[in-house]
C-alpha cells in the first residue's frame, strides 16, 4: 500500500519540503529508515539520524533548524510524534478495515443482525439475538454469546470470547485471547469450610474506544455490570473482577488485577504488576508506579502513589532513601550503643 508525501502532508495537515511525488510505503526507524520509509523525529537527541537516513520522508516540527544536509523529504507539523501516532492509525484503519465478507464455515444464529460492509472470520460463532453494527470485523475462532451488542467500527482479532449479554461500543478493540463477561470471582463460605458459588448475572459494559489487551479477562458483575468506560486502554494480561467500574480515559498496563467492586477515576494510569484489594475507589488522574499494591480507598485526585502497601510517592522517595542508608545506620547505632555503655561503665567506676 503505497501513498505520495504530497497525500500524507495533506491528511497529516503539514507543510511539504520535497518531491510530493515520491512514494512510501511502509514506516520505519529514523536510525534506520530505507527507501520507502517513512519516519519522524520528536527526540532532540536522534537528531544526528536525521542527516543520514536513508528514509524517503521524515515528520518534523515547523520549529527544526537542519544543521546540515537532509536527503529525506520532510513533512512539517506542530508535533511530529502526535502526527506520526495519526498516520500510524490511518495506516492501521486501512489495513484492519480492509476485510469483509463470511469466511466459511462459520455460524450466524438465525436471530442475531449484522450491519453493513461487516467481516466474519472462519469458524466464528454469533450467538441468538446479537446485534453487530456497521463495519464490525470479527477474526476466526471468535465465540460471541448471546444478546450481545457491538457497535459500530469494533475489531474483535482471533479467539475472543465474548459471553452473553455482554455491550461493546463503537471503535472498541479487543485483542486475541482476551475473555469478557466470564464469571465473577463470587463464592460464599460454608460452616463445613467449603464455598459454595455466587451465581453471576451482571455482565460487561464497554463504552466507545475502548481498547482490551491480548488474555485480558473482565468478569461479569454479580448483578448490574462490570463498566469500562470511555477511552479506557487495557494492556495484554490484566485481570479485572466484578462489579469494578474504570473511569474514562485511564490506562493500565499488563499483569495488573483490580479486586470485585472498586472503582478507579477517570484519566488514571496504573503501571504493571499493581494489585487492587476489593471495594476501594481511587480519585482521578491517580498514578500508580508499577509493582504497588493498593488495600485501602485514596480518593483525593491526582495522589502519585508508590509501593506495597502504597503511600504517597514524595513519602515513599523518602523512605527509600533511608532504607538504602539502613546498614550504615545500623552501624553507626551499634557504634553509639557502645560510647554509651563505655560511659556507664566509667561513671560506675567513678561512683566506686
């Protein structure tokens, strides 16, 4: 798939300095770039790159002063590394949205509804009563249970399994091997020790672009729904139980697992490995360093929290400083121990 410069400064909104004829057909490294390429440069200290690529276009700011001579074509723009994100995206939509049709064999139950220009992948499974908006691409081996709503322009990549009555938005996402709307974690203790199950009857709610990681699995709620809401980014391997509501336009990397029932602010990030005890809420525009674990609710907005058990992170620098210092001040308190006993011992025998 090739485009012009002239097409990609036209649909990134910049100022071409070059040939608009030349081609590019796929995006690369400024280090190492080639023909063909398209780059960008956003790090002052990859600029060195620019002056000897190979690449047949760079993106840079309307800002760059070349200190030298440039082969490549160059693309001006206000921030080159939102611009290259755009492309990137455009080139993704192309690539992604491209399929249509039913591969065969594959199942469509008599009841369920499709939209237009949709893509059902071989040996895809829709349920009873599913209702799948416009431009909705399923991939193969994907199960979508029964009374589930897609909306429109949602890509569902191989071996998903969507269970029943779960609601997807529209420019949703939902990477390979990722499980919505399995069981909730829900089993009552028995006086004989034994636990018995908490029937799970809630389902799953994704609102508009949300993105769910590869074997990312979001538990149905034990009654009402489990929400991720607007804009939400789940990395590969994230564990999300019952009755948790994300808040719009957070970000949580991979191997973090939220606990039934909390609720995490909007515009929130939390780094990998975080663990959540059940029946907490954090404040917005919280941020979670990685490997922290959080038991109890912080609600203030905006805390940066750090560690296990969590604390706020100017707290946390301190302690870790004083923790790196344990040694030597374990040494310099058993030096202190020792002048005082000394001096005990001599006013004992000053008393005799």
């Amino acid at each position: 798939m090739e485009f012009t410069l002239a097409q990609i400064a036209h649909i990134l909104n910049g100022e071409l300095k070059g040939n608009g004829q030349v081609k590019v057909n796929r995006v690369g490294k400024i280090e190492e770039g080639g023909e063909g390429a398209i780059t960008f440069l956003s790090n002052p200290k990859y600029e060195p790159f620019i002056y000897k690529t190979t690449a047949s276009a760079v993106i840079v700011s309307k800002g760059f002063k070349p200190k030298g001579e440039i082969s490549a074509g160059l693309i001006l723009v206000d921030d080159p590394y939102l611009s290259f994100t755009a492309l990137l995206e455009e080139y993704h939509k192309l690539v992604s949205f491209q399929k249509s049709g039913v591969e065969q064999p594959c199942f469509f139950a008599d009841t369920a509804t499709e939209g237009k220009n949709t893509y059902r992948g071989a040996f895809s499974y829709v349920g009873k009563n599913v209702r799948l908006g416009d431009n909705v691409k399923i991939y193969p081996n994907t199960y979508i249970g029964d009374d589930v709503t897609i909306g429109n322009n949602t890509i569902i990549y191989a071996g998903v399994k969507i269970y029943s009555r779960t609601k997807i938005g529209n420019y949703c996402t939902i990477h390979s091997g990722a499980v919505i709307g399995s069981d909730g974690f829900g089993f009552a203790p028995q006086a004989d020790g034994s636990y018995k199950t908490i029937p799970q009857v809630g389902n799953v709610v994704l609102e508009d672009h949300v993105s769910i990681g590869a074997n990312t699995t979001i538990d149905c709620a034990t009654f009402d729904s489990t929400i991720i809401r607007e804009g939400v980014k789940l990395d590969n391997l994230v564990q999300i139980g019952h009755n948790v509501e994300i808040g719009k336009h957070t970000v949580i990397a991979s191997q973090t697992g939220i606990s039934g029932s909390s609720k995490v602010g909007e515009y929130s990030m939390i780094g990998g490995q975080v663990g959540l005890a059940g029946h907490i809420q954090l404040g917005a525009r919280t941020k979670i360093a990685a490997q922290s674990g959080i038991n109890k609710s912080i609600k203030e907005e905006g805390k940066i929290l750090f560690g296990s058990p969590a604390f706020d992170h100017l707290q946390y620098m301190k302690s870790a400083m004083l923790f790196k210092r344990l040694p030597e001040l374990n040494q310099k308190i058993r030096e202190l121990e020792e002048k005082i006993i000394n001096l005990t011992s001599l006013k004992t025998d000053d008393e005799h």
